[in-house]
C-alpha cells in the first residue's frame, strides 16, 4: 500500500470551476491504494458526492491548513493569503519563478513553514516539455470567441460552458461566408485546440508554424481575416504584427485573438496592445480604419471547465502516485529550491 495521501482543495478564486484532478481519476488513485481527501467547493464543475462515490474522504473547503503535515496538498491555481507559514507540500501553478508580482511572498510563505511547492508549470520530462497543460483548451476557446465575434455572435460577459454549447454557436449558419483563418503556432497544443474549434465553424484555416514564420510573410498575414497567436516563444522573434500593419489601408485582417498573452516581455510577437481583455469585455478595438479588433483572454480554459479539467487530470493523475519519488517531481522540486536559494529565502 502507497502511504500517500493527497489532498484535493478548494480552490479560493470562485470563477475558477476547474480542478487538477476529476471523480474519475480520483477512484483510480483510490483504488491504486493512495489516500485521497478532497475539499468541499461550490464552484468545482464536479459535485463532492462524485468524489464521495468514488471512495474520497470529504471535508471543508479550506480546511487543508489542518491537514495532516505529510499530507500532499493539490490544487490549481493560487492559494489564499492566509496562513502566513505554508507547513505543507503543494501541487498548483505558483506564477512565482519568474519574479511576477506576489512571487516572493508565496516563496516566503513556503521558507517559514518548511513547506515546498511542486510548480505545475514545471512538471517536465527530461527534455523539458510540459507533462500537464490546459494549452488545447485554450487555443479552442480562443479561436471560437475570435469566430464568434467576427461573425457578430459573441455575447458579453462570457460565462463558463460546455463544448456542446459552444460548438452549437460557432456552426456556420447557411448563406454565411468561409472565413479565412491563420493560426500561428499551428503544431502546438493551443494551435491544435484553435485549428479543431476552426474546424466545427466550418474554417479550413492556414497553419503555420516556426518553419513559416522565419521568413515572415507579412502581405500574407493581413491578407487573413481572422489570425489566432498560440506560439510559445523563449527568444526574440520578428514581430507577426505592427503599428505600422494596424495603418496598412489594405489589410483585410479584422479580428486577431492572442491566445499566448504575453504583454510586456520582450519576446511578444504581437506588440500592438498592452493590457489584456477579460470575461466582462473580451473584445477590444485597436483600430478604426480598418477595423481590428483583438481578444486576449489569459484564462480562457476556465471557460470550458469539464473538458479543460478532463484532459489535466488525465495527463496529471497517473504521476500522483509516483509523488516525490525522483524523475519529473524531482526536477519539480530542484526547481523551487533553486529559486529559494536563489532569493536568498533558504541556505545553501
Ligand atoms: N490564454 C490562455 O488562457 C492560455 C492558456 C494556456 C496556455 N497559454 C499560452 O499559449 C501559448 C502556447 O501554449 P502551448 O501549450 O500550445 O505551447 P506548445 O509548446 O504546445 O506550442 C507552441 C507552438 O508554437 C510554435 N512556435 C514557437 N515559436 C514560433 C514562431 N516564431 N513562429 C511560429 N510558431 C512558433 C512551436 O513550434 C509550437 O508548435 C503559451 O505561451 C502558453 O503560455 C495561454
């Protein structure tokens, strides 16, 4: 029998409908032997009676402070601003290695309580590619809102929904026009997402990837109506699109969403706005003549919580019971010490 036990929390922020691990998964780690506590939450896209059925112990939200101290505790995203001393092991995304706001203050709160986190960002195989992501997700949504409003039919505030839901707007109603899409980034897991949402609205867009973009042909680009940005970058790149192309009195390019979101560092390939759009505005217009109007939406798999949260928990869930015991969650751990040595917040 594993002695692990993990502990599945609440998550604080109460948009956020998705969680790490489903009911499903939950009653295979229960089964390989692990003990798995889970937190009560109104908002979790699963009810805790699933988690219940598939053999979980249920207590109340937040109430992993008082967890047992070898108890594993696992969410997304952030924690809530109390306790002071993190004493625990956590599993979420902790935004907290690359100097964001609030980074040195969680990395404290872990060095006073001797607690450690396991940054989900940074469970990678040997090569360093990401073992869990919700990139698919993302690159669906963000090609679907871009449709939808390009074709007038994207309602404000956004709300989280099913894939059923959003696929039955985006099918293209008879006497509509084929849009003519771009996506960049087209082999990654955001442009896989965009390129199979682009699909269901009846586009066969252009798909280019680092081969196509070395040699960036710009007349091409704007010559697209509709372009949705999935690149990860990690170097300086040509910018895809300029002040100067926003002018360009022929571009036919009118609705841009920006999937990869990354305002202000210095590798962002689309410099031509700097605050990101959200639930309650998606769509920002950043310029008249012609039109062209941008969605940069930094969370958009919460949108779709029941599959964003499937595919996670699907690629996450079988290295649970492996916790802590060398290979991926050893780099996971190298990294956060590091980073605290780093800081100066441990010794070493
Ligand atoms: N907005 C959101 O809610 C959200 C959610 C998840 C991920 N993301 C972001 O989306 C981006 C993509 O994530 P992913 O998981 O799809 O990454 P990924 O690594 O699976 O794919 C990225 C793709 O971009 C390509 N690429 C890199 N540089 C390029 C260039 N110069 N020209 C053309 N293609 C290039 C790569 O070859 C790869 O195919 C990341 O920046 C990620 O942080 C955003």
């Amino acid at each position: 029998m594993s002695e692990l036990h993990l502990w599945l929390r609440h998550e604080t922020r109460t948009t956020e409908r998705r969680t790490p691990v489903v009911p499903a998964d939950a009653g295979r780690l229960v089964g390989s032997g692990v003990t798995l506590t889970v937190e009560e939450s109104p908002q979790r896209i699963f009810p805790v009676e699933e988690y219940e059925a598939a053999g979980c112990r249920i207590v109340p939200a937040g109430s992993w402070t008082g967890a047992p101290p070898r108890a594993v505790v696992v969410g997304l995203k952030e924690l809530p601003d109390e306790p002071a001393e993190l004493r625990h092991r956590h599993v979420f995304f902790g935004h907290a290695y690359k100097e964001q706001p609030g980074a040195r203050a969680l990395l404290t709160r872990f060095a006073a309580g001797g607690g450690a986190l396991f940054d989900l960002e940074y469970l990678v195989d040997e090569h360093g590619r990401r073992l869990a992501a919700f990139g698919h997700w993302a690159g669906y949504v963000g090609a679907a809102l871009a449709v939808l409003h390009h074709r007038g039919r994207l309602t404000a505030p956004l709300r989280p929904t099913s894939k059923e839901e959003l696929d039955e707007a985006l099918r293209p109603v008879p006497g509509e026009d084929r849009l003519d899409a771009l996506v960049i980034g087209a082999l990654g897991r955001s442009g896989v997402g965009a390129r199979a949402a682009l699909a269901e609205a009846g586009a066969a867009p252009t798909c280019w990837d680092v081969a196509e973009t070395r040699d960036l042909d710009r007349a091409a680009l704007l010559a697209h109506e509709l372009m949705v940005n999935t690149v990860l970058t990690t170097g300086p790149v040509t910018p895809f699109l300029t002040d100067k192309d926003l002018d360009e009195p022929g571009r036919r390019l009118r609705t841009v969403c920006d999937v990869t979101c990354d305002v202000g560092s210095p590798y962002n390939v689309l410099p031509v706005y700097d605050t990101v759009t959200d639930w309650t505005d998606p769509v920002r217009r950043l310029h008249e003549r012609p039109v062209l109007d941008l969605v940069a939406i930094d969370n958009l798999p919460s949108l779709l919580p029941r599959e964003a949260s499937r595919d996670f928990s699907a690629a996450l869930a079988p290295r649970l019971p492996a916790f802590a015991s060398g290979g991926e969650w050893e780099r996971c751990r190298d990294r956060f010490d590091e980073t605290c040595r780093a800081l100066g917040l441990t010794e070493g």
